[in-house]
C-alpha cells in the first residue's frame, strides 16, 4: 500500500475515499481515531492518511488533486443527525453512515 493524501481531518480523508472508490479505486484510511493519544505523538503523526494499492497510487494522487482544487472547501460542517458525527459543509452526505444532510 502507498500513503496519496494526508488529511486535515477525518471526515476528508473519508471523504477522498469515497471518491476514489466512486473511480473503482479501493483505498484505505489509517490513522483515525487515534486522536486519543495526541499528548504523547507528534501532530503530524496522527493525521487521517489516505493509502491505495502501488498500482492505483498515480491515478489516485490525481483524482485526489483534482478534488482539491476543483471544491470550494467550506469550514461550516453540521452534525449528523442520524449517528452525531460532525461532518464538512462540502459533503452532502455524512462520512460516517452516508446519511444526507438535510
Ligand atoms: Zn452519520
């Protein structure tokens, strides 16, 4: 596996995912919740990374790419109704239970 992206948050790591996987990409989220022991780690350390199989990493660091600059990346995020997880104003639809935001 190789790391393509590593995110602010999780929800956009998720949120990278899902895409990739809209493009027949599997790819893979490491990192998450590891935010309990961000005392003792260095921050960079902890941050949600983005991970697909070697073959896919070219056109998934692009797609990737494309993501960012193509989207307005808004700061607003709102609170899953369904399973409380906070989620970007960008995303319709909830990293987490893919419930939508409405
Ligand atoms: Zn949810």
């Amino acid at each position: 596996m190789k790391r393509i992206y590593t995110a602010d948050s999780i929800a956009m790591a998720w949120h990278m995912r899902n895409v990739l996987e809209q493009h027949d990409i599997y790819a893979q989220v490491k990192n998450e919740g590891l935010s309990s022991i961000a005392g003792e780690t260095p921050i960079t350390e902890i941050l949600p990374e983005v991970w697909v199989k070697p073959l896919y990493a070219k056109r998934a660091e692009q797609i990737v790419k494309e993501i960012i600059n193509s989207e307005e990346l808004e700061n607003e995020s709102w609170i899953c109704k369904s399973c409380g997880e906070d989620s970007l104003g960008i995303f319709d639809i909830c990293w987490n239970c893919q419930t939508a935001d409405n």
